[in-house]
C-alpha cells in the first residue's frame, strides 16, 4: 500500500488570521462605533474650553475671585469665576482657601526669618535672590501630614457631594460614584516625592528690559517662569508608591516660591491659577506669564486637533487616558517653598559672599568646565497642597510645628547632582563586578580537574550566575533608554556580560562533570523503582514447525540454536529425497532473502532496566533564562504592590541570593569533602555582592531615595557570615562534624581495594605495581628517579596523578596479608581527599 501523505494542518494559519483582523479591527485607526464621539471629538472640545478659559483669564483682574470663606467679612463682596471648578454651582471646598493662603505664608515667613532679621517690614515681599537655587530642576522627597488648617486632622475628611454632569457637562466619566475617586487621601502620614523639571521653559523679567546687562530691582518678584512637576503621595492605603500626577504652574526663582495645579475636565486650575496667588504682585507677574505661554499651548492645539488628542496640561502619567474616558480624582493646588541653601565654608575655595557661591555651583552643575567649588549643598523645599473638591489640606513635615529630628520637609539634589550620582554608582558596580571577574578565573584555574571540579556546587556557581545575568539585562536596558548614563551603564552592562560569559562556562564545565554522578543517581534511583514493582514471569519461546510431505509436526523444543528444525528461528521443510543438510545449506545461503513474517519471536525472559538519559547543558540553560524571565516580571510587577509586601519581597530576594553558600555547604557534606573553593574566592565573592546592598539599605538619600534598613542588611550581613564560618568549620573539624552518621550515605567506598598479589588483572597504574625481584614493599613515587626513591615500611604507594598533577598516597595490601587487617586501609576508608581522587586515575 502506498505511503499517505501527511494532511495538511492550516490551524496556525488560521489563528494567525483571526488575531489579524482582531488588531486591525480594533486599532485606534478605526473609526468610532455609530452613537460613540471619537478622541478627536473630545480633543476638539477640549480645545474650545481651553480658549474660553483662556479669554475668562484675560478679562479679570485680582479680586475677581473672592470666594466664601472663614475669613470673609459680613460686608465683603463674593465672587466666583466662570471657570470649571471655580463658579459657585461647582461646591467645590474654596471656603479654605483662606487656610491654604496662611500655611503657605507661614512657611515663607519661617524660612525668610533666618536671613532677613530685622528692616525690613513685608517679609512677604523680600526676596532671596543669591542664596537659593534659582533653577531648581531636581527630585526632593520627604515627609507629609495633615494639614493644622485641616479642621479634620486624624479623621477621615468630610465628604462632598457633587454633580460632575452639572461640573462638566459633555463628559463621558468611566465613573461618577465619589467613593471611586482616585487621589483621596485619606491616611494620616505617608512619604512624598517631588520631580520639579524646569529645561526648556518660558521666563520674563517684567522690570528689566530685553537685552539689558544689569538687573533693575533684583529683589523683586517680577522675574517669573514655567515649572512642572511630578508629585507622588503614599500613604498607609495606597499600592506600590501611591499617586503620582503632574502639575504645573509658575515659579517666582528670586522668592524662591513656586504655585502648580492639576487640571482637568472638570478644574481649569492652570487658567485660574493667578487668582490662588499669594498676593497682586504675584497675580501680575503670573497672569502676563500665562496669558503668553497658554495662548501659544493653545494654538497648538488647534492645529494639532486631528494629529494629537492629547491634553498637555493633563495631570495624569499617562496622558492618553484621558483621551476618551476620562478618571474622575482629586484635584490639588500645591505651593512650595525653596529654603536658602546652606554651604560648607571650609570648603568654598575661597569666595566669601553668598551669591557667587550659589551662582557658580549652578554655573558648574549645568555647563562643567572644573572650576573649584565647595561640597555641592542640598535642596530643601516646603510645601503646603490643598484639594479644592476633596477638601483636604496636607503638608510637609517639618519646622516649625515639628523639630529638626522628626522632619526637614523636603530634602533632596538638583537634578545635575543627582545623575553624577547614578553616574558613579554605576562605576562603582562595574568594579565591583570587575573584582567578580577576576575571583571567578582564580577560581575556575584552580579547580581545572574533573576531581576539583566534581567538588564544587552547581547550584552555588549558578545563582551567582542568575543574579549577574539579573544585572546585565536591567543594565542594558538602562543604557538604552538614558542617554545621560550611557557611558556608564554601557560599561557596568559590559563587565556584567563578561561576568555571564565567564559563569556559564565555568558552570557548563561543572555540569560535564557532575553528570555522570546524576546518571548514577538516576539509575539507583530506577533500580530501586525496578525492584520495588513485581516482575513479569519469563516466556519460553514456541518452537517453528517443521513442515514435512506427511503433514506439518512440531518439533520438541531446541536446546541450542544449532537445533536442524530451524536455523535463527526460520522454519526448515524437509524435502522429498530427505536430504535435511543440502535443504539447511541452501536456507543458509539465501537466509536474508527469505520472509520471515508469521513467525513467533521469542519473549525476553526478563524486562530489562532502561538506561537513563543525562541532561545536556542546553536544556539547563533553558531553564536558567525561563526563570530569569520570570523573576524580571515578577520585580517589575512588584512596584505596583503595598509598600510592605514589596519590602517584603526585596528582602526575601535578597536573603535568597545571599544564601549562595548554602548549596556548596550541603555538597560537601554530600561528597565527604573538606574544602571546594579558595577562601579567597568565598570571601571576595561575599564582600563584593554584599556591598550593593550596604549601599542601599545604610546610606540615607541614595540614588534610588530609598528608606534604609539596617536591621535587615545586619540579617544579610549575619547570615552570609554564618555561612563562611560553616565552610571553615567544615574544612578544620570535618565535612561531616555535628551530623549524625545515619543521616548521610558513606563516602568513602569509592574504589575497590587494591591487593599486590592480584593488581586488578594488570589494571593498578605503574607507580603502583611491585617489581618482582624487589623483596619488600617499597612506597613508590614515580615522579622521582628510581635510585632517589625512599624505601619506607606501610601499605601506602605515592603516585603523581596524570589528570590532577598532584601525588596521591593510595594504599595497597601486600600480598598474603588480610585487608581487614590492615591500618592503611582503614585510613584510606576515612581519606575523603583521596577517595575523590581515585576514580580519576
């Protein structure tokens, strides 16, 4: 019958076209279902706002927007803006805005205090021009609390009722309830982030003409700019890091103040901002500012309406999310602070007054050319943020109403500072994994031997190899996306290559050798199963029948394959002339073209063991790079968890990686072996790996703002010690010492006793077999001469070993002695170095 071919299987093919059309039928080319607006529809209505706001902006003045609040007199006028969020129908809680203004003067007044003792009547209006940074583009964390001018401090702020049909009709929310509002800060302290970013931005001096080479009036406010930032809160109930969302606004750098908002669909905070200002000097100075930078923003928008939906003064990360269904949240109005910087005079290089200090430090920090500067001061900011629809107020924490000890508000580095930071980090790991490097071919020379090699720990040598290969694909992916630190995560990414390289193939050369050992395990392992499981009975194979010209008979069974009824189980028919041996040598000849179907083939008399198969290091790779692949996404998606559980799981990671010693512990107890490792290597390789994270869990503001743990890094730090004087233990006490001797296999029975007079039938190497004329048992070395060689009483032969390059004493029994009775036996039987060695020879 002919070979069928195959049948054709275009399931793949299909699949594949369906998962086609799916992406193409729902991409955003498409467009929108009958009855559903578009996100150009939404952007060509967000733009219409944006202008009305923007005219709403340019046709008021200060005081326009007066609402009711704590503070408001019985006489004094109410005013509310047509602005969303800002019209009296919109209840949002302005009635604290009095509040807001206070803190916020508070603040200013502590931090101007210090500097302006005394001739001077309105602190509000001093500047600070020279002893702050005026560009402040850098991250600050710190501490929040509830606000004093709360009024609900320690509970739970009070909910409003609002109707966001009524707030911003033509919106279609993803959701309306309140209680799903996202940003509601409800915990009673958590930490904040602060990333203010101020490249690139519009500035004017209002009193200083274009051009000019002298300030008017450097003490004024009149010098104002663009500033946005990123603000992340976290509290005792959010996830990962809490909520982050952008803000913008104006900065007033010879004050040292700066005023941001969100804005959204339902609060056009950055139209109104000028009105939140402290005072009219301010509102001036802003409104000029504003109306330049949002007509231009404006009419960008315009143009852009059918190629970007986006909203560029959304407050979301994503700003896509907007588009089409926008998140109803908390909006905030966040006023900072800049607190004068404070600089180390034994160490300015001389220069004597304040402002050439702090104009050269920021002249070195953005254009390098070396100039001699002191230690680079730190950035410190307060804040005071107020929620105008939530109704709650939050603050840094700090002095006053918290000492020095408890808080500094927020402290951080300007953004130059903070990568030459990173920069050096990532030099430092790059020497640190050099050192690796260059522990790990010390290592692998010295363990160069199937012997030495055996005892060193596959899983040792391999989470090392997981966590540099951790390191390598992080780094590679940060010199990608940074280009500030490509230079330097190029070349940390590079030494943890090498790294890799080097590990994979010390760890290919372990696993060579170790397989036979699994092999063996493995078999016993069946065996055991094989003797566990009943065996089947064995079958005597059926006899062919011999076919002759009376019928056909059955011959009785063979006793040897030379029987005449067959030859290899092929039937002979006797012929007429019953010539049985001419019919047999013609079977013979032609026996390969003979059939041989129908006949009965023997049934073994026992099913036989199969043999195991060992892995190759392919398979294993495999498996590293899977769970390498897996622990990346594991740690990636662990940023979005509860900050306990995330620590949680740092800590437990990093106990797990430095539990490295702990796999070559237990094979040394395994294999009866002393020491596997140079101790140079072990503690190298501990001090090394543990110095990342001394970094991160001792050092305060470090790259990553982390809070320190040093009870945890002293459990590190323990338990890797632990580990080290476990292994010295093992190689001064024994391998074995404080097991009992039931708990592990024996493992000193690795080669059978070696007898003079039977010398294994010519099996025992030269420097081990006796000379026949030699009257005694001499202790042979044959790396040496024969006529230098010692003439020594014993059981003991020193050989030089071909593969380890080392002379190993093995001992022999002499002839006609009892091998039960001899002493060097029983001391080769508690040799662990010697049994390793042994099966190499």
């Amino acid at each position: 019958m002919p070979e069928q071919p195959p049948q054709r299987r275009d399931h793949a093919r299909n699949v594949l076209i369906i998962l086609l059309l799916f992406v193409l039928y729902t991409s955003d080319n498409q467009g929108p279902a009958p009855g559903f607006p578009s996100a150009r529809d939404h952007a060509a209505e967000r733009v219409i706002r944006s202008r009305h706001s923007l005219d709403v902006l340019n046709a008021t003045r200060w005081r326009d927007f007066a609402p009711k609040t704590k503070e408001t007199k019985g006489y004094d006028v109410v005013r509310y803006l047509n602005l969303t969020g800002f019209r009296e129908a919109d209840e949002f809680a302005w009635e604290k805005l009095g509040s807001f203004k206070e803190r916020s003067a508070v603040f200013s007044r502590e931090v101007r205090k210090g500097w302006k003792e005394g001739g001077d009547e309105n602190l509000d209006l001093v500047g600070l021009r020279g002893e702050v940074y005026e560009n402040v583009t850098g991250i600050v964390k710190g501490t929040w609390v509830r606000s004093p001018a709360d009024g609900v401090k320690g509970k739970e702020p009070k909910k409003r009722v609002m109707n966001l049909t009524e707030i911003s009709p033509g919106v279609d929310w993803a959701f309306k309830g309140e209680e799903y509002w996202t940003r509601n800060i409800t915990g009673k302290e958590g930490t904040m982030r602060l990333k203010i970013d101020e490249r690139d931005v519009l500035e004017m001096d209002l009193k200083t003409p274009m051009g000019a080479d002298k300030v008017v009036d450097p003490s004024n406010i009149d010098l104002v700019r663009e500033v946005s930032a990123t603000v992340t809160i976290q509290d005792e109930t959010s996830n990962g890091d809490g909520w982050e969302m952008k803000i913008h606004g104006v900065h007033w750098p010879r004050m040292g103040i700066m005023l941001m908002t969100t804005t959204s669909e339902k609060f056009a905070g950055i139209f109104g901002l000028p009105h939140l200002t402290p005072g009219p000097e301010f509102y001036t100075s802003s409104q000029i500012l504003l109306n330049s930078t949002l007509e231009t923003t404006v009419e960008r928008m315009e143009k852009a309406v059918w190629i970007d939906p986006s909203n560029p003064w959304s407050s979301s990360p994503e700003s896509q999310g907007d588009a089409m269904m926008p998140v109803p949240h908390c909006e905030f109005v966040v006023y900072v602070q800049v607190h004068p910087v404070q600089v180390d005079w034994s160490t300015a290089g001389g220069f004597t007054p304040v402002t050439d200090i702090v104009k050269e430090i920021e002249r070195e920090l953005r254009f390098p050319n070396g100039a001699p500067l002191p230690v680079i001061p730190r950035l410190q900011m307060s804040t005071v943020m107020f929620s105008p629809d939530c109704g709650f107020m939050l603050e840094s924490k700090g002095p006053p109403a918290f000492s020095p000890v408890n808080g500094e508000h927020l402290v951080g580095k300007k953004q130059e500072l903070w990568l030459h930071n990173i920069q050096n980090w990532l030099l430092m790991l790059a020497l640190i994994l050099f050192g690796q490097i260059q522990l790990l071919k010390i290592q692998s020379k010295e363990a160069s031997t199937p012997s030495t090699v055996g005892r060193v720990s596959f899983y040792t040598i391999g989470g090392m190899l997981l966590a540099d290969a951790f390191f390598f694909s992080g780094l590679s992916l940060l010199s990608a996306t940074a280009p500030n630190l490509f230079p330097s995560a190029l070349l940390a990414s590079f030494a943890a290559f090498l790294s890799v390289i080097l590990g994979v193939k010390f760890l290919g050369a372990i696993h060579s050798v170790q397989e036979p050992e699994r092999i063996e395990r493995l078999r016993a392992q069946l065996a055991a199963q094989a003797t566990s499981n009943p065996s089947r009975p064995a079958t005597v194979p059926t006899t062919a029948p011999i076919i002759t010209p009376a019928g056909t008979d059955t011959a009785p069974p063979a006793a040897t394959s030379s029987s005449p009824g067959t030859i290899n189980g092929v039937p002979i028919i006797n012929p007429s002339d019953q010539d049985v041996d001419t019919e047999i040598a013609q079977n013979t000849a032609t026996e390969p073209l003979l059939p041989t179907t129908n006949v009965p083939a023997p049934t073994p008399a026992a099913t036989q063991t199969p043999q195991p198969q060992g892995t190759t290091f392919g398979a294993v790779y495999a498996k590293f790079v899977i769970t390498l692949t897996l622990l990346m996404f594991i740690s990636a998606s662990a940023v979005s968890w509860p900050v306990s559980i995330r620590n949680g799981y740092v800590n437990l990671l990093a106990f797990a990686y430095l539990s490295m010693w702990v796999p070559q512990i237990r094979r040394n107890i395994a294999r009866n072996c002393r020491k596997a490792l140079l101790w140079k290597y072990v503690v190298g390789q501990s001090a090394l790996r543990l110095l990342p994270f001394a970094y991160f869990y001792l050092k305060e503001g470090n790259i990553l703002f982390s809070e320190t743990d040093w009870k945890a890094f002293c459990v590190l730090a323990g338990w890797v010690w632990l580990q080290i004087w476990i292994l010295v233990a093992q190689e001064v006490l024994g391998p074995r010492w404080g097991i009992p001797r039931g708990w592990t296999e024996q493992g000193w029975d690795y080669h059978p006793i070696l007898r003079e007079d039977n010398v294994e039938a010519g099996g025992l190497p030269i420097g081990l077999v006796q000379i026949p004329a030699s009257p005694t048992i001499e202790r042979t070395n044959t790396g040496e001469d024969p006529g230098s060689r010692k003439k020594k009483d014993g059981t003991f032969r020193s050989v030089d070993c071909a593969i380890c390059m080392q002379a190993l004493e093995v001992p022999v029994v002499a002839a006609g002695e009892d091998a039960s009775s001899t002493a060097g036996v029983a001391v080769f039987r508690g040799l662990d170095e010697i049994s390793v060695a042994v099966p190499d020879l």
